[in-house]
C-alpha cells in the first residue's frame, strides 16, 4: 500500500504540471499497470478504488465491489458521480455465464415537450437547457446500482454503504483534481445557494488537503442503506427534489420519481479478430457505433501500418466519420423510434460504408452523408472497471453530463441534479454542448431517455474476459473506447501503453481530426494535413480506467487512465 501511495503521489504531480503548462504531452510517462491473480478495482478516484477493493477482501463479488465504488463516488467525485446522474453498466455474471446491458439512464419528465427550450420565433433560449432546474432530467444511478446489486451482488446495502456514510459523515481530503475541478466550476456552482454552500464554501474555496464533509449527503446514503432504491424514489427524497425544482422553475415531482424505471436489455454484440464483443444498446449509442467501427477497420492491417502512423490515423479516422454520420441520422431511444441496429452492426453493411475511402486523401464531411443500413437489417463523466477472482465482471459508466450537472444541489439531501436534457435534439440541425448533430428521432418526449455516447464495453477471448474498458469525454467517449480496444487486438500493447497512448478522434462534424497535444510526431501532423485532414491539438482525450487479463496466466492488469489520475487496486 505505501508503494501504491507513492506512486499516487507522483503521478498527481506529474498531471499536476501538466494542467498548469510545465508539461504538455500525454503519453510520454512510463509506467506500468497494478498486478494481481484475484481482483482488480480501477477508477478516477484512489479512495472508490480502495473501497472496491475492501468489498472484495471481505467477500463480496465483482458487482458488490462495482455498487460500492460507484456510491463512494457519488461523495468523492461529485462532478461526475452523484446520486442525481444516470448511466449505463454491463455486467458479467460467471456463474451463469451471463452478460446484460443495465440502462439506468436519465428519463425526460412527464411534463416536457420538445419545444421547452425554444423561445416564440422558434430559436434556442441560451443556456436553460444546460444551466439550473428545467435542465435536470429524473436521475437513474440509485435504480442502476441498486439493481445490479439486486440481481448479481452478494452483500447487503447497508454493507456497501458503509464506507461511502463514513466518508460523507468524517470526510476525505480533498486532492488537487477535486480543488482544480471545484475552482473550476465556480461560476456554475455559485449561482445556486445550496450549491454554494456546499462546494465554494460560501465562497472560500476548498484547497488541497481541506477536509471535505457532507452531512446532508450522509443522510441520504443512510435512507438508502435503509430501503435501497425505493428510499431514493418515494418518500424524503423526491419530496425535497420536487420542491426545489419548483422553487427554481423545473418541472421534476414526485410523480417522475415514483414512475422512473431501469431496463436490463441485451448487450450490443459484435466479433472482431476473434474477440467478442458486449457493449451498450440504445439509447447508448456507444456500443452499436462501436461495433460498426470495428467491422470497418477489421479489413485494414493495421499491426502492418502502425500504431499511430499517419497511415493508420487516417484509415481510422475516415472510419470515424462515416460512423458518426450513422450516429447523428440513426440513434435515439429504441423504446421511441426505431433504430436499425442489425443493419449498422453488419459486416456487409461496413463493407458498403467503408467502400469510398481514400488511402491518400481525406474524405470532406460535407461529402459524407448517413449511409443506408436498412437493407443490411436482420466531458464530465466518470467510468470504473471492476473484475472478481471468479471471472465476474463490471464495465460502468455515469455522469452528470457537464461539469456538476446543472449546478443545482437539493437542500437536505445534498446531491446535484444532472442537465440530462441537452442530451436530446433542442433543435434539428443545431448541435449540442458537445458539437453533435443529432436527429428529428431524439427530440424530447416524456420518459424518453436522450441519446448518449457513454460506452461501457466488455471484450472476451474464448468465452473468458479479456478487457474491461470505457470513458468519459462526451463525444469522444466512443472513439476513446475503441483505440484501447484496437491498442489491445492490434497493436498487442499491454493494458497500462493501451490505455496511455496518445488519442485522436474525428466525429463527423465539425470536419476536424482532434489529437492529443504533443502526443504525435512532426512527420505525422505533417502527412496528415497533406492528406487533407484539418487537424487540432487539445490537452487530453478520455479517461479510460481499463483492466486487462492475461488469458494463459489470468493475472489482472489493472491500468489507472493518468489524464485524470485515478488509481488501480488489487486484490
């Protein structure tokens, strides 16, 4: 453990001098994953991956240790993990040999409709869809976590609760990502009282080192130690959610609450060079254009071309717009419109995608169009990956959406409300927070959920896990997902280079390859524009905490993405 706390310490300090500028590339330090025959906890927050592995110490299962990180979360990293966010979780389940796509996403309220962000002349009102009350859609982490637990888990919820009521009631030291982040969202948090309150200090920033407590925040997570998730749905709980929301215009009551549902459905599958994959459906759109991306590269060699040659980075990318293109015409909830999922995952279909693109020459996007696949039918989110002794596993992701969700805290409970809605199309043909275009099929409805990229994705080899992995990043989470897939199938890097190496992502429009600044060479940049690509540099790509396993030893690799820190624990 001290080991492990040293070298914590030293990778804060490294991504420390990054943010501030001492050091920009993303991929020049060498290190190597966390090892172990048993279980393995990977996640953003040092202390949710220390519980995790405390729950598997004790007994518990992969599921288990996955409830446990995901509300420890909810008290450590309150941008992303909260009890007000939403999200989508795959689950493996060894003994039964059983894999299930959890969707707890967030739900529209029954009072919405799809023009409540537009003003009399039909035009985007700024900001309400992203800021305050009425862009809060009605959360679905407590659901997700409490059925997972419910159906795989083997503890009690006043077990795995335990130690995220400990750190709420005593409280946690703050660590400079947490400080950066808060400081960061002043202007957002500042604007609401309780919000204020709670996480500026009234105004005197917390520092590094500060004691963090949450009383009102432990007294929630005591009522669902209590009564699990109907404690979170019916009772207190919603009652103080309904009345802050009318207090500041939102339209949330207890009704939404009582009514919200998760649905346990069947995991995407696809196959790529003789791994299987299992990631998220609808309203994901993470899995089905993942595997649509992979079916693409599959006819590429790309172990030949390189890892991060200009060759490579060019066929990918070329793959990476026509797959959003699909994205932005196809996706939505499946539960609403219907989306053809059996023509996108073809591997016919990717043969036909992929037939115009160019080894020499950049596609303009203004030339890529939706395909048709029907012939073929038959950046503030946090993700952890978890596996137990058995061969159990969990692959999950949740988020806000933005920066602490829309900034509103409840008064007495102590947790922030997402801003879910700009998920959904505000307006056709105007793109959301996160540049995508997004079709007529996601406008919002009541109890709709709005389109995500959130990605959890499992990989097996031979009917065993061989890769847990996904990311936060809004549009990027899918395209991170699937170069630390390529990484491992490919390009043979082991988990800790798979998850370092350097990213680059193009998502259709706007018509730009993004990479990681200082990440590629000269001569790449260089060939790349000479072959059309209107390339920019930004700081950091995703943030994929990943475990690979060893398939002739079963020695866990677990790799802590270093962009965010994060740390990776064994058991």
């Amino acid at each position: 453990m001290k080991k492990d706390t040293k070298f914590s310490c030293a990778v804060l300090i490294i991504f420390s001098l990054f943010l501030v500028g001492v050091i920009t590339p993303v991929a020049t330090v060498s290190r190597g994953p966390v090892q172990s025959k048993h279980g393995m906890v990977v996640s953003v927050s040092p202390i949710a991956s220390e519980i995790g592995a405390e729950i598997l110490e004790k007994g518990g299962n992969a599921i288990d240790a996955a409830v446990a990180v995901g509300f420890a979360l909810c008290v450590t990293w309150p941008e992303a993990g909260n009890l007000g966010a939403d999200g989508f979780m795959i689950v493996h389940y060894a003994e039964t040999d059983e894999t299930v796509a959890i969707d707890y996403r967030a739900m529209a309220p029954l009072r919405s409709h799809r023009d409540m962000y537009l003003d009399s002349s039909g035009e985007i009102i700024p900001k309400i869809a992203n800021v305050g009350h009425l862009s809060a859609a009605v959360p679905g982490a407590v659901a997700g976590l409490f059925e997972a637990l419910e159906r795989y888990g083997t503890m009690s919820p006043e077990e795995v609760l335990a130690p995220s009521i400990e750190l709420a009631e005593k409280g946690f030291p703050i660590d400079a990502f947490l400080a950066r982040s808060l400081s960061r969202a002043e202007p957002l948090l500042s604007q609401f009282p309780e919000s204020k309150r709670i996480f500026l200090r009234d105004g005197d920033f917390y520092e590094e080192g500060d004691i963090f407590v949450q009383p009102d925040l432990a007294s929630t997570l005591r009522i669902l130690a209590s009564h699990g998730a109907s404690g979170f749905y019916t009772g207190k709980v919603p009652s103080l959610v309904a009345e802050e929301m009318a207090r500041g215009g939102g339209i949330i009551d207890e009704k939404d609450f009582k009514e919200y549902k998760v649905v346990v459905r069947e995991p995407v599958r696809g196959d790529y060079r003789g791994h299987s994959i299992a990631a998220m459906p609808p309203p994901s759109s993470g899995g089905t254009i993942l595997v649509e991306m992979l079916n693409m590269v599959e006819h590429e060699n790309l172990a030949a071309s390189g890892h991060n040659t200009a060759e490579t980075i060019h066929s990918v990318a070329e793959v990476m717009r026509r797959a959003y293109a699909d994205r932005a015409e196809f996706m939505a909830d499946a539960d609403f419109s219907p989306v053809p999922m059996s023509g996108l995952t073809s591997k016919k279909y990717a043969e036909r995608r992929r037939e115009d693109i160019a080894p020499e020459k950049a596609t303009s996007s203004s030339e890529v169009g939706a395909g048709d696949p029907f012939p073929f039918e038959s950046e503030n989110t946090t993700h952890f990956s978890v596996i137990d002794r058995h061969g159990n596993a969990v692959s999950n992701t949740y988020t806000l959406k933005s920066l602490f969700g829309s900034g509103v805290t409840i008064p007495g409970a102590g947790f922030l409300m997402n801003n879910e809605m700009d998920n959904f199309t505000i307006k056709v043909g105007i793109p959301n927070i996160f540049g995508l275009i997004q079709s007529e099929d996601n406008i919002i409805e009541p109890r709709k959920r709005p389109l995500s990229s959130m990605s959890p994705t499992i990989v097996f080899k031979d009917g065993k896990v061989r890769l847990v992995t996904g990311s936060p990043g809004g549009s990027t989470i899918i395209n991170t997902v699937f170069q630390v897939v390529m990484n491992v199938v490919d390009h043979k890097l082991g988990a800790q280079d798979a998850v370092d190496a350097t990213r680059f992502h193009h998502q259709w429009l706007p018509d730009e390859l993004v990479y990681e600044e200082g990440g590629l060479e000269e001569k790449v940049t260089k060939a790349l524009k000479l072959k059309g690509h209107a390339i920019q540099a930004r700081p950091s790509i995703g943030d994929a905490h990943s475990i690979l396993v060893d398939m002739q030893t079963g020695v866990r690799f677990g790799a802590a993405d270093q962009r965010r820190g994060g740390k990776a624990v064994g058991h």
